[in-house]
C-alpha cells in the first residue's frame, strides 16, 4: 500500500517538508508526495527575477547563517559552492533627513560596551545618558509577556528605540514594535535583564553570538550567486518524485469515513490523502480547517498579517552616494513612508553589471498599510522622491520594479507564544493535520526549514505504523 501525504504551499517550508519526506522515504510506490500550490511557480517568498544584467530579489535576499538550518540544506541540495556571503558590512539610520552610521556592533538595541553608543550621531546626549541608565535601572519582576517597544523605552528609553530598535524591527518584521512580542523575537534580551539586570550587562557577560559550524562559511548572512530563486530550484530538482500542482489553491479540507483527507480545491478537484501538511500562512490554513476543525481555524485565525512592497530600483553608478555599507534604516518620526533601502549591489556581489547600482526600497507593515493602495507607479515615483536626498540622486531610474508582498508578514504581537500554544492544543485534536511555516515559531528562512523537518518528523510518526513508511525515521 502507497501511503500519501499532500503538502499544501510550495514555499520554502512546503519545498523543504517535500525534501525531507523523499529523503526519509524515497521510494514513491511506498509514499506518495503531491504538493498543491496556489500561484503559477514555487518559492513563495523566495523569487529571483534576472532583467538587463541586473539580479533582482523579488522577497528575501539572504538567510542567517548562525542558524544551521539553511547552510545544511543548500549543502545538500548541492549549493554549497553557491554561497555567498556580504561584500560589505555597515548599516546607516537617518536623523533629521541625514544617513548617519549605526554603532558598530549594534545588537538589535545595545551594545556591550558602551563606546560605539557614546560616539554615534544617531543619539542626542541625553539619549546616550538614558541608554547607559541600562546598568543601573532595578530589572523587571514580572516574567510576563511585553511589547518589543516597551521593553526598550524601559531599558534603553525612547530615542533607543525611536532611532535604532524600532526601525531594525520594523524592517525584519514589517511590525509595529509597540505590538509585538519581546518574549517572542527578542528572548535574549528579556533573559539578560532576568539574570544579569540589564541588556548591556547581559551583552557583555553572554556567550558570543553562534558562530556558524563552518569558519570559513560567511556571517551572518548568505545568498546564492543566482540569488534566493537557487534554493526554491534546487529543492524541486533534488526531490524525484514529488507531484507538484501549480495554481491550485486548496479551498477545503474534507474528512472520509476511513480517517483520511480530501483536499478540494478552487477548480472543484479533488485529492486524497493519509496525511496532510499545512504551510500556508495561518489563516489561509484556517480557511481550509473551518468545516473540519472550526476550533483550530479560529486558533490561526489570531496570528495577524502585515502586507508589504518592495520597489527596486537600479542607477548609473556615479548617480548616486557611494554606497559604503548594506543599506539604511529610517525611524517613524522621520515622517517618511520609506521604511528601509538595502543597497543590494554592495551588499552581494553579481547584483548589478559593472557601473550601475541596484537599490531595493521597503515600503507598507503595520500602520502603513494605506500606501500600497498606490499604483506601481506611484510607489516607484514615491521611492523616487524618498530617496533623492537620502541617496543623492540625480536623474531617472534606469530600471524599476515593484514586488508587492500583501498578508505576507506574520506579526509575532504580545501574546505569540500563548497563541501558537493555543493552535497546538487545537491541532492536536486533529490527527492527521500538520501545521508548518513562518507563522509559528519564527519567520527566518532556517526557522522555516527548521519548521518544515519537525512537522515531517510528526507526519512520519504518524505513518510509521503503516509499514509501507516503518523504518523511515530510524
Ligand atoms: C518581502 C520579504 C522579504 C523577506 N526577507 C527575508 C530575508 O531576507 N531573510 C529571511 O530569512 N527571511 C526573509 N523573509 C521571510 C521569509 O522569506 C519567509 O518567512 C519564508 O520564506 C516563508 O516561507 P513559507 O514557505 O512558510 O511561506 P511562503 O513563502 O509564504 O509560502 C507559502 C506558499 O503557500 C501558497 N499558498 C497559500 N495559500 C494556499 C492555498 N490555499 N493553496 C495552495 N497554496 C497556497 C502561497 O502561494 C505560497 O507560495 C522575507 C519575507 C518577505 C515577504
């Protein structure tokens, strides 16, 4: 007997589940492997788009390399001599419309010691007086969970978080860091005014950052020479046998008398399966569960999304500043729409040809999402604009493009890890269901694969007693 799992989502959660399922079980007459996803190509948030010599990211550009997770998997989908680590280093905030330097060796909102905070030109006097009262403040008692913002204006005060903490957040996250979790993104931190008093103290007494297992490998983010599309490509080339369906959006999730799955979807297809994996963001998840398991629909439908767009932009190369680091990052009370602009031909190599810049410009999150009602257009003459005096900008764009990413941010607000407990505890009266992806348990690309081989290690065990899987998870 075939044994058959459907995965649902063919980004890189889906992709990886599907590699680790062949790997655990290769041969297709014992598991059959059929991946549903809703767009016309694979990849989800990973997608490289090449255009007049120019490599253009349409999501993520790069993965961290401190977390294991992606380094192993490109290795073994044979893209090992494909890594490429950052040609440059150094990341600018703005204060009143200018780029200033971040402190180096800036974690998040601190640093252990405290010259990089007394010399930089993002912080007034006071501010840097008020962040050093770091050591001093008593710590919190309460464990409890707090917004990243507040947690920061405790420990480091408002122009901490206002010029350097809430605009690195708002990049990664698209999120409002007066919402989001501490306890969920920031652990760390919370830990090092638990047991050392104070962010600062913790700095300096933690175990340095992981280094990644491989020396040599780049720190502590990656790419591909052909960008992040490499991965997405080489997962669906390195996994024989898996069924993939493309533009088709699953809609429903059936039960059958004998306690297996029929997935409908949008086009009235219908496909059975002994298991089904769930990588979608939560609440298109939700919407497959409703008639199911309503219980754990309404559980995903609580984690809330932010929608996001990414304006390329490329140049002539002496149009602009010299771009002497990664990009910069712009605070709210800047009164600019733009929330970042990764330079992503100095930060990676083979992103432009010779003279010419490529500029990626972030725009929407949390309490911006007016702004991506403009058109195309409009964004990119937005872009424009915004970063003229930032940049120096003279003349046109050579080559424009806007990537729109709508509900494509997880927001980990207060309460996440009580929120994701909550959907556990509804999935688990769902045997059979497997849930998996940025939703959950953190949104970066090795969280995500990471991910992906827990819930493929849990779907084994459940197959496990039909012999045609025993022995895949030995
Ligand atoms: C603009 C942007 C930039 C980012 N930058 C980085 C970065 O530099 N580094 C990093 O580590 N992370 C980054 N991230 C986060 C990271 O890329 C994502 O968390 C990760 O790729 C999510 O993968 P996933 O497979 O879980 O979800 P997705 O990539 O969202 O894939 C889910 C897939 O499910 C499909 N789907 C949805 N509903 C259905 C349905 N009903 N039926 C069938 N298919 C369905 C979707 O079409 C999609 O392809 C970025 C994210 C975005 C959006």
């Amino acid at each position: 007997m075939t044994a058959r799992v459907a995965i649902v989502g063919g980004g890189v959660t889906g992709l990886a589940a599907a590699y680790a399922l062949r790997k655990a079980v290769p041969s297709r007459d014992r598991l059959a492997i059929m991946l549903l996803e809703a767009g016309p190509d694979l990849g989800g948030s990973l997608g490289t788009e090449r255009a007049d010599g120019f490599l253009i990211e349409r999501g993520a550009d790069s993965f961290l390399t401190t977390k294991p997770q992606g380094v192993a998997l490109a290795r073994e989908v044979g893209l090992g001599d494909q890594l490429l680590g950052m040609a440059r280093r150094g990341v600018y905030g703005v204060r009143r419309g200018v780029l200033q330097p971040f402190p180096e060796g800036l974690m998040m909102m601190a640093t252990p010691r405290l010259g990089p905070l007394a010399r930089t030109r993002l912080l007034s006097a006071r501010g840097k007086l008020r962040a050093a009262m770091d050591l001093v403040l008593p710590a919190r008692k309460d464990a409890g969970d707090e917004s990243l913002a507040s947690f920061v204006r405790r420990r480091l005060g408002r122009e901490v978080l206002d010029r350097l903490a809430e605009p690195m957040v708002a990049s990664i996250h698209a999120g409002d860091a007066e919402r989001l979790s501490v306890n969920s993104l920031l652990p760390q931190f919370v830990a090092h005014e638990r047991d050392h008093g104070s962010v600062i103290r913790g700095l300096r007494k933690s175990a340095p950052a992981p280094r990644p297992t491989d020396p040599s490998l780049p720190r502590p983010f990656a790419t591909f020479r052909g960008g992040m599309g490499s991965l997405a490509g080489a997962l669906v080339e390195r996994t024989p046998a898996v069924e993939h369906r493309l533009q088709t959006v699953a809609t429903r999730l059936e039960t059958t008398a004998d306690d297996t799955f029929q997935i409908i979807d949008r086009g009235g297809g219908a496909l059975a399966a002994d298991a089904v994996l769930l990588t979608p963001p939560a609440f298109a998840s939700a919407d497959l569960l409703e008639g199911v398991a309503p219980a754990l629909a309404t559980a995903l439908r609580a984690v809330p999304y932010a929608s996001s767009a990414v304006v390329s932009l490329a140049f002539p190369e002496d149009a602009c500043r010299r771009l002497d680091g990664t990009g910069f990052l712009v605070p709210r009370s800047e009164g600019l729409h733009l929330k970042a602009c990764t330079w992503a031909s100095a930060k990676f190599e083979g992103r432009a040809p010779p003279g010419h810049v490529l500029l990626r410009a972030f725009y929407g999150g949390t309490g911006e999402a007016a702004v991506l009602d403009r058109s195309d257009e409009d964004l990119v003459a937005l872009a424009l604009e915004e970063l003229r005096p930032l940049m120096q900008i003279r003349g046109p764009a050579e080559l424009t493009r806007v990537h729109r990413w709508p509900r494509a941010h997880p927001q980990y607000e207060v309460g996440h890890k009580a929120r994701v407990a909550a959907i556990e505890a509804a999935n688990a009266a769902v045997p059979g269901v497997f849930l998996a992806g940025s939703a959950y348990r953190g949104i970066g690309i090795p969280d995500c694969i990471e991910d992906a081989a827990r819930a493929v290690e849990r779907t084994l065990q459940l197959l496990q007693p039909q012999a045609v899987v025993a022995g895949a998870l030995a």
